[in-house]
C-alpha cells in the first residue's frame, strides 16, 4: 500500500486553482495530508482504478533548479551542506524531525549490531539469532520510512502482535520470573540488553515527534505501533536472558 504524506503534497507544489487531488483506492492518506487539502479547499477524490497521484512540480519548471525545498517548493542547482535528501531531489534541513528519526534508527542499528556481536564471541547463538531478528525489524521500519510505504505488523521471534504483549505483561507465566528492576548485579548482558530496551523507546519518542501533529493526528501510526512492540521484545529478550532461558543465559 501507497501513503500519501503532507510533505509530499506540499513538494507537489500546486497550483492555486487546484479543486481537487485524486489517488488511487489503494493509496493510505494521513490525517495531516487531509487536513493540508482541506484547509486549502481542494477536495480530495478516490478513483476506482486509476493510478495513484503524486504530482511533483516537473523540474523543467525550476531551470537549473536540481533539488526542491519539500517544504516551500523552491528550488536549487546544487544541494545547501545545511540541507539532506528526504526522498528523491526533496530536500529538508539536516535538523528535520523525520531525519532525526532516521538518525535514531541508524544508532539504534548500530548497538544491536555491537550486542549482537558480544552474543556471538561469547557463544550465545540463540540470542544471536534474537538480536538478529529485532535488527531485521528495525531495518524493515527504515525501508517503509524512507520508501513511504505502509509498515504490516512484524512477527518477532516466531510471536504476533498480541502474543509479543501477552508474554511481555506475563513474563512470570512464560518465563518462571516476576518483572525484573535493572541493577548491576545482573551482569553486563542483561544491563546492556536493558540499555536496548530504552534506546528503542527513544526511537519511538523521535517517531512520534516526527509523525504527530499539533493537533494529536498520528501520520504514521504503522510506525510507531512497531517500534512500541520492538520495544515489548528487547523486554522479553531481557526476561528470557534473566530467567536463563538462553543457553549460557544467566539463569
């Protein structure tokens, strides 16, 4: 599925006489991209079959113009060092909310990768192989950012949505131990498994002051809702790990 964002219509730069946008049946448009349509009295048209419009300002129109400015439409023969590519020739300053969250995803990348690599050296190959697969999902909510494509729920260790919050809330029932508090005393692995679970909340806290509104609205709710489930699973991982679920496992 197609999302039609606020950026990308404002990147469209339409004309003032516009009275209608039409997307395809398949298209997801946000709450911000409605409301960007409506206040400007352009209403906006579901077509039964016709393909999917997004409308950019041709770059004919811009001269030597190469990239656009995704929030005003102006247009530059070469890219502002103060500026980075959104998607495309679009560009936004480097302090964008969106790039700071794919800055946090890249971050977030990189310590799983290091955690990921301590599992091994130390003989943890199922914890690896765990690690791995929150990497996997991390990479995935990257591609669906930066492609602007709708995110599908990830299963995570083998476990759907619902079953990734019921063993996170139970984790006395699936893993013989009640809800650990963090300390020292546990052992590195299982503080930097701790130290996981909330660089990935504050991954999500850069996704919702990316996607979130003034008025509330969520743009990309698929997002966060991934990102609050990764974050149940580092929990879990953290949970097994202690209740020596894993082989070598503190336990």
């Amino acid at each position: 599925m197609k999302i039609l964002t606020e950026t990308m219509l404002r990147a469209a730069a339409l004309l003032e006489d516009t009275t209608e946008y039409r997307v395809a049946p398949d298209v997801f448009v946000t709450p911000l991209a409605r409301e960007y349509l409506r206040d400007r009295g352009i209403g906006l048209v579901i077509m039964d079959s016709e393909p999917v419009v997004m409308t950019r300002t041709p770059l004919s129109n811009h001269g030597q113009r190469t990239y656009i400015d995704a929030g005003t439409g102006a247009g530059y023969s070469e890219k502002p060092e103060h500026m980075t590519h959104l998607r495309g020739n679009l560009l936004v300053p480097k302090t964008h909310p969106r790039i700071e969250f794919r800055g946090m995803l890249d971050s977030l990348q990189a310590e799983i990768i290091c955690l990921q690599a301590e599992a091994f050296e130390s003989g943890h190959e199922d914890l690896t192989a765990d690690l791995g697969d929150i990497l996997k999902n991390v990479r995935q909510i990257l591609g669906a950012e930066v492609k602007e494509e709708t995110l599908e729920p990830l299963p995570l260790f083998g476990l759907e949505d619902k079953e990734i919050r019921e063993h996170s809330h139970n984790v006395k029932k699936y893993f013989g131990t009640d809800h650990p508090i963090p300390d020292y005393k546990m052992g590195r692995m299982a503080a930097e498994l701790n130290r996981l679970r909330t660089k990935v909340r504050e991954t999500e806290l850069a996704a919702a002051h990316a996607f979130m509104g003034a008025d509330g609205s969520v743009e990309r709710p698929d997002i966060i809702r991934c990102l609050n489930r990764l974050s149940s699973g580092v929990y879990i991982v953290f949970c097994k790990w202690l209740a020596g679920k894993y082989k070598g496992g503190r336990g």
